[in-house]
C-alpha cells in the first residue's frame, strides 16, 4: 500500500474561473489501488476537484491532528469499479472544505465517509450539496462524537437514482446539518440512523423518506429537526413524489430522541403512495405543527402508531390539526395530544384506541365508525381540553376506560358497565347519553344534558352539579354526600360480607360493634380506597357472634 503523508504547509493558487490557469489533473492524489494520503497538521489548498478513488480500490484519505484540505468538489469512489474508498476526518480542528457538491459514492459502491473525534466537514454548494450513494450501492456515512459535524449549505441525499442500500450513521453526539435532507431520491431501500443524546440531524427547510422501504431510526436519545427559514415552504413528508413511494418509515424510540417538524408533515405526499409509517415508541417524541395521514387520492394503507411514545400535534396558535384520511391511528399506550383530531373518508379512516391517553381540544369524526375509546382490557382515557368534540356515529367508553376533561360533545355517548366519566370543568351532552358506568362529577363543575339521559350505572354528584334539560332516566344509583348506598349484606359461610358502591374522592372502613350506642366501632379489616367500582369487605367469623351491627366509615365526601 502506498502511502503519502503531508508534513509541509502546502498552498496551490486557486484559479477557478480564470481563463489560462494551470491547475493539475484533478485525478492526481492516487494512482493505483490501496493508496492512502495523510494530512496531518497541516493545510493544504487543492486547486480543483478532489479524488479518493477515481478509478481506484481501498484508496484514503485521513485528515487528521489539525489538518485541512479544501477544494472544488470531493468524490469518494468516482466512477463503476471505485469501490471500498475511504475518507476519515478525525481530531478537533480537522476539516475538509469542499465547495462542493461532494459525492459519497459516486458511481462506485462499499465507499465510507467517517467523521469523528469533533471532526468537520462542510460544502458550501447550495444546489448541489452532498450525496451518499449517487448510483452506487452499500455506500455509507458515520458523523459521530460530540463536536463532529458534516454541515451542508444544500440537500444531502442519502439515496439518488439507481442506487439503494446506502446508509448514514449519527451516533454519539455527532451533528449532520443541511437544507434539505433526502433519503431515496428516485431509488430504494436506503437508511439513516440518528442515536444516541446530542446526536442530532437537523434539516434548515425540510426532511423527506421516500422511494421504497426506506427508513429513518431515530432512537437512544438522538433528534431529528426539519425547521422551514423560507415561508413558501410547507412541509416534510414520509413517502415522497407522486406515484410508487411505498413502505417507507420513521422509527422514534426511546427516551429523549425527538422529531421535531415545524411544518406540515405528510404520511405520504402524493397520489397513490401507500403503505408509509410513522412510529412512537418506548418514550420517544414527535412533534408536528400539522399532521396529515392519506392525504391525496390512492394515498392508502398508511399509518401512525404510538407505541408508549408522545405524539404532539400542536401550534402556537392552537390551530393544528392531526388528520387520519387514508390511513390508521394507533394508541396503544402512550400519549397523542392534538389542537384538533379529524377522522373522515369512511371505512379508509381509521383510530384503533386501544391504551393510553388521548388529548384533545377539537374532535371531528365523520368515518361513518363509532369512536371507541380503550379495548375493555387496558387504560385509555379521552381528555377533552375543552372545544367541540363531534361524532357522526357516536361516542363509547368501554371498560376500564375514561372519558376526561371539559367541552361540548355532539352526538350519542355509551358508557360501557365499568367505564367511567370524570369530569371536573363542566361537560356538556347534546346527543343521548347512555351510563352503564360511573359519571364523577367533581371541582363544583356543571353535567349538562340536552338529550335523553340514561342512567344505569352510578352518577356521583357529591362535588359537583347536573342540569338536564330533557328527559332523565334512572335506573341505577345517584350519589350526593348524603346519600352512600350499601349495595349487599350477606352471610357467606362463617363470614359477613358487606359491599359498597365507592366514588373515587373517599376512603371506605367497615366497622362493627354488638349494639346500635356503642362506646366504640371497631375496625373490620383494612381502608379501603374508592375507585368508582364496589368495594367488599368481610368480617370473618361474623356468623358466630349471637348480635352484630355494621357500618361504613366514610371519609373525604
């Protein structure tokens, strides 16, 4: 292997643009295969543009201890057959200035672009900016440490026309920036890893995943930005051009990793792009200023999943809105919080609300579907930030789910036998409402029903007010601070079992005592908590006692 190592200041005049200058061949750093250059420590000026492997096999570069290249343009295996290149800047003060564009792969594959150690690399080519993998393949990108930066003045592509199975690698508090970020331009199967804290890839105007099966796995605390500088531009988007961008995914999992887009995001943009996701995971963020899931004709099939993530889809302005038009929403664990969540388009729109909480301050749902609230296994709860909330096929609270909060529901409202309203900012009902449940209703706030209003479950009122202003039927239990109700007493064997109805703002203590003017009750068992639901409480051996009296303490009413 041939090695060179630059232990001079060198300095080439830059003649671009003068007619007559007298640069040398822009191929001349290597002449063969497995050679290598090192510039350490010092500058060096190349007049023109700057080849790791034109036509060549493992050639390098290092930059390394201080050193500095800068030229034209920068190509890491140039043309078909410049294969397995490399090019390492490592080491604070290390730098490659390229005018630019600067290739990655140009032609060739298996070539690598490593920066580490607060190593940088800039182009300053607005219109060009950077590729990794141009038609090649298997070509890749590593930015990696705290202080190691590759800052782009135009798009970088990870991905461009044939080529697929390119990579791009920040990790360990390395920072990529650029204008716009591409993965598969026109191509497929190309992919970008953001890991780890301080790793951060952030995009001045807009980020872009689209060809097929490609990916961006932002994961371990890293964070991806897309924060438009120019008003004309509106959004960024999973699944790319008009026509065939399918299979596409965003992956945010972990603690602390974040992608943030301060802009419309699309899953996907345009016609008859399918198949596209956005997934939350394990801790991870997303946050959108608007948020659209199918949005253009034959756009199906795609999909948003919070899988114990955070998904904000939020402004300023309260005015952004989470639209699932072609697609599917899934909460299973995890929290969604939206300005304003619309589902429309029928059979094609779809929520599975399985687990988690749901934040809302508008709700629009014209899916032709009822809007289902929890599996009947797991927690979910609907919390309603006040605002209209509307369901052209109703509304249901299923077991061991909760609808929260304050606004105005439009349209038919069924509480399932162990699912709960509690509401402690006034809520209003103009559709028929149906409670097999429990309604709390708490904080001095106001149940106000415009519609026929069923009752058979339990509606706790101890803190709170109803107003119906249609017909009421009761076929279950109404709880004032007056009124608690023991629901059974019954001999079981030996035993006493005693149950009551609980609400969720007291504490529960069966006592007992052999006469009505006792000295003193005496405790039964242990404090019970109220949780909405019966509580049962039983005193052993009670049946052998010739004369017994009980009663509940109640606490916190």
């Amino acid at each position: 292997m041939k090695t060179q190592r630059l232990l001079f200041q060198t300095w080439l005049a830059c003649s671009v643009g003068l007619a007559g200058s007298f640069a040398p061949p822009t191929q001349a750093q290597y002449t063969g295969n497995n050679q290598t250059n090192i510039i350490s420590g010092v500058a060096s000026n190349w007049n023109g543009d700057y080849y790791v492997g034109s036509n060549y096999v493992f050639d390098a570069l290092l930059i390394e201890n201080g050193g500095a290249l800068t030229n034209i343009d920068g190509y890491i295996g140039s043309n078909p057959g410049a294969n397995s290149n490399a090019v390492v800047v490592s080491g604070s003060g290390s730098v490659w200035d390229c005018v630019g564009p600067l290739y990655d792969g140009g032609d060739g594959s298996g070539n690598s672009l490593v920066i580490r150690g607060a190593g940088k690399v800039l182009v300053s080519n607005h219109a060009s900016g950077a590729t990794v993998g141009q038609v090649g393949s298997n070509n890749w990108a590593l930015v990696a440490d705290p202080g190691s930066a590759w800052n782009i003045h135009g798009p970088l592509t990870v991905g461009y026309g044939t080529s697929g199975n390119n990579t791009m690698v920040i990790s360990n508090g390395g920072m990529v920036v650029d204008d716009v970020g591409q993965i598969s331009l026109g191509t497929r199967g190309n992919h970008v890893l953001v890991t780890g804290m301080g790793s951060v890839w952030s995009n001045r105007i807009r980020l872009a995943v689209g060809g097929v099966g490609s990916t961006l796995v932002i994961s371990n605390g890293g964070q991806v930005f897309a924060n438009p500088q120019h008003v004309e531009v509106l959004q960024s988007e999973i699944g790319g051009a008009p026509g065939g961008a399918t299979s596409n995914s965003v992956l945010v999992t972990g603690a602390g990793s974040v992608l943030n887009i301060n802009a419309n995001f699309l899953i996907p943009q345009g016609f008859d792009n399918t198949g596209n996701a956005l997934t939350v995971a394990n801790g991870g963020s997303a946050v959108v200023s608007n948020l659209y899931v199918g949005r253009d004709s034959g756009a199906d099939n795609n999909r948003i999943d919070v899988l114990g993530g955070y998904l904000f889809s939020t402004n300023a302005g309260a005015t952004s809105v989470l639209e699932i038009r072609r697609g599917k929403l899934t909460l299973d664990q995890g929290t969604v919080t939206a300005d304003k969540l619309i589902l429309t388009n029928g059979s094609a729109s779809v929520i599975a609300f399985n687990a988690g909480l749901l934040n809302t301050k508008g709700t629009a749902v014209t899916n032709s579907q009822q809007f289902v609230v929890g599996n009947g296994v797991a927690s979910a709860n609907f919390h309603l930030l006040g605002g209209v909330h509307s369901f052209n096929n109703g509304l249901r609270i299923r077991s061991n789910s909760f609808l929260t909060g304050c606004g105005t529901i439009t349209g038919t409202v069924v509480v399932d036998a162990g699912g709960s309203v509690a509401m402690d900012c006034g809520l209003t009902f103009t559709g028929v409402v149906t409670n097999n449940g429990l309604i709390q209703i708490s904080n001095g706030s106001t149940l106000e029903g415009y519609a026929t209003f069923v009752n058979n479950g339990t509606i706790n009122i101890v803190n709170g007010f109803t107003n119906f202003h249609a017909a009421f039927i009761n076929n279950g239990t109404i709880q004032t601070g007056s009124t608690p109700v023991v629901s059974l007493i019954a001999i079981a064997g030996a035993d006493i079992v005693v149950q009551i109805q609980s609400v969720f703002s007291a504490t529960y203590q069966l006592q007992v005592s052999p006469s009505l003017t006792p000295t003193n009750w005496v405790d039964v068992g242990s404090t019970q908590a109220g949780n909405g639901s019966v509580l049962t409480f039983t005193d052993t051996g009670g049946v052998t006692n010739s004369q017994r009296y009980y009663r509940v303490k109640i606490t916190g009413l």
